[in-house]
C-alpha cells in the first residue's frame, strides 16, 4: 500500500476580547436553567449576540512575539491555560445563546457549539467544566456517528474479504468486484465518506479509463471528505499530464545537471520515493535490475526523493547501487516536484516516452515490460 502524507487537524478555540469576563462568567448546570440578567455576557439583540458567539469560538492566534522563534514550555504552558479558561468562557456564551434565544436560526448550532467548546476547556486542563460536561451525557450525535462508521467499516471489511476471494483471477477481477459491491453499499450507506476513500483506492489501482470515472464519481458528490476531494483533485490533475511534455530540470545531489527536454530519444522512469518508505525500498531491487539491463538501450531514471536528510540519501543510493540521479531538497513531502505534481502518496513512478511525453503513471507494476515496450516505439 502506498505510504499517503495524511495528517490530522486539532481544534484551538478563542480567548480573547474578554477582559473581565472570568469574574462574570458562572459555571452552568444542565442545560434549562435561565440565566440570570445580571450575569449575561451577551447583548439583548440576537444577532449581535450570535456574532459574539461564532468570534469567540474561533482558534486564537499564537501571541506576535512568538513569531520566528520556539516559544518556551512555559510560554506555552500560560497559552494553553488561557485557551482553557477562554473555551470556557466561550462555552457559556454558546450556552447562554441557546437558552436565551431559542427560536433564532443558530440556536442548534449554538447548542453544538456548547458541547464542543466544553470539550476543549476540559481537554485544554479547565478543571472548572469538568462536572457541567459530564451533566451533559453523551453526545447522541456522536453515539450515531460511531455507530455508523462501525456498521460502515464492517461491511467494508466484508467487501474487500469477497472480492479477495477472485485473487486467482488477477487484480482486476479483485478490484471490479469490489467495485461492484461498493456501489451496493453506497445505496446503503448514502454520502458516507468511508465509501468515497474506498472508490479513490481504486481509481489509484486501475489508472486509465476507469480511474478517471471513478476520480469525476467522487468530485460530483457532495458529502466528501476534503482529504479525499483534494487527493482525487490531485489524480485528475496528474491524469491530464498524460501525453504532455514534464518539466523537470535540477542539480542532482551529485552535481549532475538534469533536464528532462534534453533528453529525448530515452524512455524515463520519474520514480517518486524516499529511503523511509518501506514499499519504496520494496522496489529498489526491481528498479535496478531494470535499470541494469535496459539502461544499455537507453533506459533512464530521475530519482525525486521526498527525503529530509541528504547524507541519509547519498548512504542508501550508494548502497543499493541506485546510480541514477537524485532530486532532493531536504523537504520532504513538501519538496519542489512533488508538490508541483500533486504527489500525496510514494512510491509514485512514471515513464516518459522517447518523445519526452509522459506516457505511464502506473510504471510500478511490470515496470521493465513497460520500458521495453517504449524502447521499441520510433
């Protein structure tokens, strides 16, 4: 399986604009309970107050003078309590909203608000709000949500141990098959994202005509996860590379020039990869031995490594006998060409024909095949 540069996004919720609302605020029991007047942090108009709301619900800013610099563990340390304290006073704010203003528009969205912002007092060390979350019970949304990603992920899971079953058949069999249980489940499980994730791993698979239906599938519909979308944005994006001319022209770590227009009338492998991943180093010795029989013919390799420290680099090449030229730039999933072609998953290889066009995104699988083929084209 392809090493995917995922990551995951925490929630910092506000503290400021609120000089002496700590004296003000009180803690709330279960939701119900009217707020007393002389207690309010909000303004009579409703909307006014709702604007409140939403502004002091939104991530703070890191203080100016940490810019450009490590802040200390104790600068860090006095943030983090005043988030605490201001997620708290956010939360009665949003909790405020809702009992005051029942009938306005934001009232639900107030009320999740509440829960949400009470959650990150808690988890931000705010002692203070420990009893008034647990009052709250159980999220029902979420119990609804885990349950359904539990349903979800075993029938996904039932999928892929069926079309396992055509193995023999080879891996178009296994992947249509799989398809072709998915669309049961998208009936099923309508806009689940899981769905979409497992349509995208497919398009990744079969390349040609059938990713790029499954690729406009996934950007049509309305409940994607935006990791997904952009993933899929991606594929489509590369897929209309095909039959066009790549511009890629460095210094390799060892001071050879490369500049793919200058090197016409060689079949090339743009191979995208790195010495951390371990699919990567899986290809290696298929990659060489490739490379030693058909470089004669005139078969060659760019290396663009998404490596972050170049003697690490220069020991593994060296090692594995790799003596084709290596891009790198110490960036890692954020470096030049990598991010210039969109590539969110290694290994990545791609041939470029005789005529300098990019002909193949999936060179991986029966890669000195494919190279063998080009050579023999005029």
């Amino acid at each position: 399986m392809k090493q995917l540069a995922i990551g995951m996004l925490g929630i910092a919720l506000s503290v400021g604009g609120l000089r002496a609302a700590d004296s003000a605020a009180t803690p709330a029991g279960q939701g119900g309970t009217a707020v007393d007047s002389s207690r309010r942090l909000l303004p009579n108009d409703a909307d006014k107050a709702w604007a409140i709301v939403e502004a002091e619900g939104k991530p703070p800013a890191p203080p100016a003078e940490w810019k450009g610099r490590q802040p200390t563990s104790d600068e860090v340390k006095v943030f983090r309590q005043k988030k605490a304290s201001g997620s708290g006073i956010a939360a009665d704010m949003a909790r405020e909203f809702q009992e005051r203003f029942k009938d306005h528009p934001k009232s639900s969205e107030a009320r999740r608000l509440y829960r949400e912002l009470l959650e990150a007092a808690v988890s931000l060390g705010n002692e203070s709000k420990v009893a008034e979350l647990q009052a709250l019970g159980p999220d029902p949304a979420k119990v609804q949500e885990e349950a359904a990603a539990a349903a979800v992920s075993a029938k996904l899971q039932e999928a892929v141990a069926e079309a396992r079953k055509l193995q023999t058949q080879g891996m178009e069999a296994v992947l249509g098959d799989f398809e072709k249980r998915l669309l049961v489940l998208e009936k099923e499980f309508p806009g689940r994202g899981e769905i979409y994730a497992a349509y995208l791993e497919i398009a990744q698979l079969r390349g040609g005509e059938k990713s790029k239906e499954l690729l406009a599938k996934i950007l049509k519909a309305d409940k994607v996860p935006a990791q997904v979308r952009a993933m899929a944005e991606g594929m489509q994006k590369t897929q209309e590379r095909i039959g066009k001319p790549l511009n890629i022209a460095f210094t390799a770590t060892d001071g050879r020039k490369v500049d793919l227009a200058q090197m016409k009338g060689k079949v090339v492998l743009i191979d995208f990869w790195a010495t951390w991943c371990g699919p990567c180093v899986a290809e290696v010795p298929n990659v060489v031995a490739a490379y030693e029989r058909l470089h004669p013919k005139g078969f060659e390799i760019v290396g663009i490594s998404f490596d972050e420290e170049a003697e690490a680099l220069k020991a593994f090449t060296a090692k594995h006998k790799m003596s084709w030229a290596q891009y790198f730039d110490g960036e890692g999933w954020k470096n030049k060409f990598g991010a210039e072609f969109g590539i969110r998953g290694i290994p990545a290889m791609w041939l470029v024909d005789k005529k300098g066009n990019l002909r193949d995104l999936e060179a991986r699988s029966d890669l000195a095949a494919k190279v063998e083929k080009l050579l023999s084209e005029p």
